[in-house]
C-alpha cells in the first residue's frame, strides 16, 4: 500500500498529490514507494530524482536525473503515439498510460523482467495508437516485444459495445494490457527456454497456424463444452490466445489479491458459518506459495466481491469459472513466474 511520504495518508497508484496533505507526490519506480515531486528534484540514495516530463499529462513517476531522458522509465516504453496535434487522442494516451503503469508495476512486483525495447533487440514496446486518428484501423496485438493497443478502448461506449458484440463477460484496458504482455512473456519466458515443452502438452502446438485458427473461430466460434477446458472463448481459438488469457487471468487474481491484503481484508471463518472452515487471509505476495493455497483464496474472496458487486446493482467483478484443467493451467504460469522471480531476486526490474 502507498503512503504519503510527508503525513503516512494512503496515496493510490495514480496520484499527483496527497488526498491529505496536498504535497505533490511521485512514484518511486526502483523501490515502489511514493516521494515528494519536486521540480528542483529529491535526493533518494545519491541520485536525484524529478517529475517526468509527462506530468501535465497526468503521469506521476520520477525520473533519475543521469536517465538520459526527461521521462520515466514507464513513458520510454512507449514507442509510438499519436501525433501531438491530436490532442483529442493524446487525452486517451494519457488514460492509456496510466493503465501501463499500472501493469509495469504489478510486473516489477511479481519480479518479471522489463527489458525496454531501446537496450535490447525484442525488448518490451508499446505502440499506443488510436482507430480515430486517421492512420487506420489499429489492431490490438503483440509481434517481437511490441505490444500495439488502440487508444478508442478508453472509450467505455465503444468498448462496452464490442463487449457486448462479442459475448465477453469481461472487457477492459488493463484486461488488454496484461493479455498482450501475456504473448510478450510466452515468447521470452517460455518459447525460447525448455518450458515450452509442458507448455505445449497443456496448452496445445503454437506452431499451428494462426492464421487458419482466426478465421475458423470467427466463421464456427467456441466448440461446445469449452468452459471445461478454457477460462474464455478467446483461450479456444489458438494456443497463443489460451496462454495469454491464463496470464491475463493471473494476473487479475494476483493482483486483486494482494489488494485485498493490503487492505487488511481476512473472511474470518466464525463470522461466516458453515462457509469457510478456516479464516481466509490473503496474501500480498504468493511467492513460494503453492498454486492451490493461491486460488482457495481467491475462490472464497472472488465469491464475495461478486456479492459486494451485486450490492450495489452490477454483475460479476469476476464472472469466470475455474475448471481443474484451467487452473493446471494457472499453476504452470504461476510456476513459471515463480522460476523467473527467483532468478531476478536482488535486481531492478524498473529503473
């Protein structure tokens, strides 16, 4: 949980200044943590430290004074953008980037490598573009390190209507993030190392065409019985697809469950009877935490943020069904994460 460096206040991931005290806050990216942003820069272990030069576009990282850059390490990532005449299209990059922000640091957290596309030949890109712009139709995907997203997502109209199209029971910018990144990490984690071995047995050869798996599952669609096997329709149309939305997937549940940790939340078992035979008590971190003990957690905390949804008139926060062929799934990816953390432990993922 962040905190105001000046008052302790609780400061959420995305703020420019206290809720309590008014001070001008940033994110530290190496360590995590919220510092005062000060133009003249702020001393953190010998090296200054100053807002990002995108701070007027809402973006509340700092930046080492030795970068080479007036930006952050999040907004280096960006690759391409929209003209900076479009200034209706840069008001969503703006949306956009707070959404990459986000997941870089949930990345950084579970210690997946972040190699920018600048230092290394297929290291992670975003080409953060928009269908409105008059460039053409932008095609959300990933290709050699480059995730491209199409900034119209921002709009909940639109992307609210391609749901619904669709049949999606869930769509969103950061779910589009962490689905792409997804591909980035199966390419460098797993296509390349000898996982791609038990990878193949569960998810199926990536090598099949797929461009032959697009076209047939949007003439057929899903074959029948998929929720036995898959957490989406998505995941059936190719091997690819199935790994990056079983990461996406991880991500969410991780995620959601280190906030709910950070917030002291623990379902304690004499308060809900007959429900929970021992409290339930999330974790900020599952490192070195079998899979299992993972996703017991999260099927008693997703049940009840589905109720607190229902409360206040909406569906699901999680409207999705862990079959015991998924969740084998998860637990390669959970595997996976886990091997790659242990051999980045002690290094700067965000820098």
């Amino acid at each position: 949980m962040l905190h105001c460096p000046r008052c302790s206040d609780i400061t959420v991931l995305e703020t420019l200044e206290c809720p309590g005290c008014g001070l001008a806050v940033g994110l530290h990216p190496p360590s995590l943590t919220m510092r005062e942003a000060t133009a003249s820069g702020i001393d953190i272990d010998g090296v200054q430290w100053s807002p990002c030069s995108n701070r007027d576009w809402r973006c509340n990282w700092l930046v080492a004074e030795d970068a080479g850059s007036g930006q952050c390490c999040s907004c280096r990532l960006t690759r391409q953008r929209p003209d900076a005449s479009d200034t209706i299209a840069l008001e969503k990059l703006a949306d956009a980037a707070g959404v990459k922000r986000r997941l870089l640091v949930q990345l950084a957290e579970l210690g997946l490598p972040v190699d920018p596309y600048y230092e290394r030949e297929g290291g992670l890109a975003f080409d953060l573009l928009s269908s409105y712009s008059g460039q053409g139709r932008v095609t959300i995907g990933h290709a050699n390190g480059v995730v491209t997203i199409d900034l119209v997502e921002t709009l909940d109209d639109y992307r609210e209507a391609l749901r619904i199209r669709l049949g999606e029971p869930y769509r969103t910018m950061l779910g589009h993030f962490r689905h792409e990144v997804g591909h980035y990490y199966q390419w460098i984690l797993v296509e390349q190392t000898d996982w791609i071995h038990e990878c193949r047995e569960l998810f199926g050869d990536e090598r099949a065409s797929y461009s032959d798996a697009l076209d047939r599952h949007y003439s057929s669609g899903a074959p029948d019985g998929w929720e036995s096997s898959y957490i989406s329709e998505y995941a059936t149309m190719h091997p690819w697809e199935d790994f990056a939305e079983s990461f996406a997937h991880y991500l969410h549940i991780t995620d959601t469950l280190g906030t709910a940790a950070a917030g002291g939340l623990v379902l304690h078992a004499d308060r809900v009877p007959g429900v929970v035979a021992a409290d339930v008590v999330p974790r900020s971190s599952y490192h070195g935490v079998p899979t299992s003990a993972m996703l017991a957690d999260w099927h008693w905390l997703s049940l009840l943020f589905n109720r607190v949804n229902h409360a206040m008139g909406r569906g699901d926060l999680y409207p999705f069904t862990l079959s015991a062929p998924v969740e084998r799934k998860l637990d390669f990816v959970h595997r996976v994460v886990q091997d790659v953390a242990r051999r980045t432990a002690g290094t700067l993922i965000l820098r």
